[in-house]
C-alpha cells in the first residue's frame, strides 16, 4: 500500500500491510510483521524534487532499528519500516518554468518554422546534428555534425535541469546549480534580444547556449540572424555548463565522453525518445563512475529503479499525481505531516 502527501496531517493505525483494505497485495505480505510504506516524492508544477532531508530506520538483528542518513539522497522513492518512528523530510526546489519545458519538442518547432523538416515530430529521427562546422573554399561556414544529435544534446540539458539534487561536482562531473544558473540568465539574454519571438525559438536559443559548445553557439546565432534578421552575441550568454554538456566533456566523469556515450546508445536498437532517455541516463549516472554506488542503486527491494524509466515518465506523474510541493514532509510510526 501506499499513501500520497497532502496538506495537513494522515494518521495511520493499522500497522500489518495484511489488515490494510488493499486486496492484491494482502496476499504479498501476510508473513509481513510490521507493513512497509512507499513515500514518493512527485513533482508538481515548478516545484521538482530535489533530495530528503533526516533518517529512516530499519530492522536489524535482535529486531533493534539501525538507521540510515538520507541526507542529499536524491532518489524520489523510499521504502520505510512502519515500526520505528522516522525523521524523513523531503525538499523541494522552486524552478520557474519547468513544468512547461519540452526542449525537443521546442526544437522541433523551431526547424519546422526553418523549413528544416517538414513536421515538428521528424525531430525524432534524431537526423539533425549541427554541432560543428568547417568552411568553404571562398571562406563560407558550413554547418556540420558534432556526432550527437542536437535533440539529444538539448534532452540532456533539460534531464539536469528537472533534477535540483544532482551533484556530481565531487567528481568533477555536473551541477544542477551551474547548468541551471547559465539557462535562466540565457533565457533572460535571449528574451532581451528576441523580443516578440514565440517561447519556443527563445528556449532553443537559451538551451544551445547553455550546451555551451562552441560550435553549437556559432550555428544559433548564425541561424537567428539569417532568419529574423536579429545579430545576437554568444559572448553574452552564459556557457559554463559546456564543461559538462558539450558533446567532447564527460557529464558524469566516468571517463567516457558525452560523444562515445551517444555512440554506445546509437549502436542499440534504440531510437526516437527511448534513445534520448537511455543516452541521458547513462550520460549523469553516478552509477557509472568506478568505485561509487549511484544514486540509481537501491536500499532495499524497488529502490533501485532505472534513471531512464524514472526521467521518461516525470512529465506523466507530474500530470497525474498532485501533491503540495511548498514547505517539507516528516513522516511518524503513525503518520505523516507537511
């Protein structure tokens, strides 16, 4: 069974999961001594999810609870013993915005306004790649690929964005901070220089800015002063977070690139959103790096859910599931407050 955090405070006497008036798992636990409650923390509008906060206890031998410290844990899903009192608080991050943000599909708004492709959904073929350039014989630019498709670059700045507790700076690897800080101050430079433009050819600008590779940079603002007439300066936009986004850095630093993570992806039989799920999962997981234990590895049993199903499916729950995303959450041996 489970129960969902709202306003105020849920009291909940009935301790054996086998009591509980939930049918299908009743036969599941009924050598249960003590019920296990599953505390997911969704998104809600521009609030996302950012890490819990206090401790959890556990069984141990001698039936003594031992505890564990959730401090920065940034998985959203916990299983906790209903026989201990726990001191678990969930922290959310305000991200004006994000509830509304698709960058792919921005994107794919934006090349077909360019003529590029014929329906915004073809952004899916993954075929556009404008990452790099070379230059004719009379000295003209030529756009040309990087290796990464330009969707999948923009869904991974958009995968660190909707996760306010990731922080692999420890390894040198990427900061939600940093990478947030350059797209709002971009989205704010772009808007001051394309007054009047829709809201997705802002966020295509703002979100190549962000990738902060030169190559990418070059080609928007090449592209926007062709089309609208408009000269905008990359020398304005913040690009910090190319040291983890660009397709020749390493997000996570596990010591492969961006661009040979793409690859490995390519080389499956992925394609369209599963491939920018499974590249952007494997391109910030911390369960890659040699010698650490990611966030994507579980506590216990159903805790160590995939990256990529949990990213694909945030924008659904976000929609389904409403819950207050002001203030913290602890959760008692008998109950649960916000």
């Amino acid at each position: 069974g489970y129960t969902a955090p709202f306003l105020g405070a849920r009291y909940i006497p009935i301790y054996r999961l086998s009591d509980w008036p939930f049918g299908s798992q009743q036969t599941e636990c009924e050598q249960c001594e003590y019920a296990t409650l599953r505390v997911q923390a969704w998104p809600y509008g521009d609030y996302l999810f950012k890490h819990w906060r206090g401790y959890r206890y556990d069984f141990a031998p001698g039936d003594l609870a031992f505890s564990h410290n959730t401090n920065h844990d940034i998985r959203p899903q916990k299983y906790i013993s209903m026989a201990w009192d726990h001191d678990l608080v969930a922290v959310f991050a305000y991200r004006p915005g994000i509830a509304d943000l698709d960058l792919v599909a921005d994107l794919g708004e934006f090349l077909a306004d360019m003529g590029v492709i014929a329906d915004p959904q073809d952004v899916y073929t993954l075929d556009f790649d404008k990452g790099d350039f070379t230059y004719n014989p009379d000295g003209s630019t030529v756009f040309i690929g990087n290796g990464i498709p330009d969707a999948a670059e923009l869904y991974l700045l958009e995968c660190v964005l909707k996760q306010p507790g990731l922080d692999l700076s420890e390894y040198g690897g990427v900061l939600h901070e940093v990478v947030w800080d350059d797209f709002s101050h971009n989205l704010l430079q772009a808007a001051a220089d394309l007054p009047g433009l829709d809201a997705y050819v802002i966020n295509v600008v703002a979100g190549y800015m962000t990738i902060g590779d030169y190559g990418l940079s070059r080609m928007i603002a090449e592209t926007i002063e062709y089309h609208f007439a408009v000269a905008i300066n990359p020398a304005l936009y913040g690009n910090i977070s190319g040291a983890y986004l660009a397709a020749d850095a390493d997000a996570n630093r596990n010591g492969e690139k961006n661009l040979q993570t793409w690859k490995r992806t390519a080389a499956t039989a992925l394609s369209g959103v599963e491939a920018l799920q499974h590249y952007a999962a494997k391109a910030i997981s911390a369960q890659h790096i040699t010698g650490h234990e990611g966030e994507g590895e579980g506590e216990g049993e159903g805790e160590g859910e995939g990256e990529g199903e949990g990213k694909a499916k945030a924008r659904e729950r976000a929609n389904a599931i409403q819950i207050p995303a002001v203030g913290t959450m602890t959760l008692y041996r008998l109950g649960m407050s916000i």
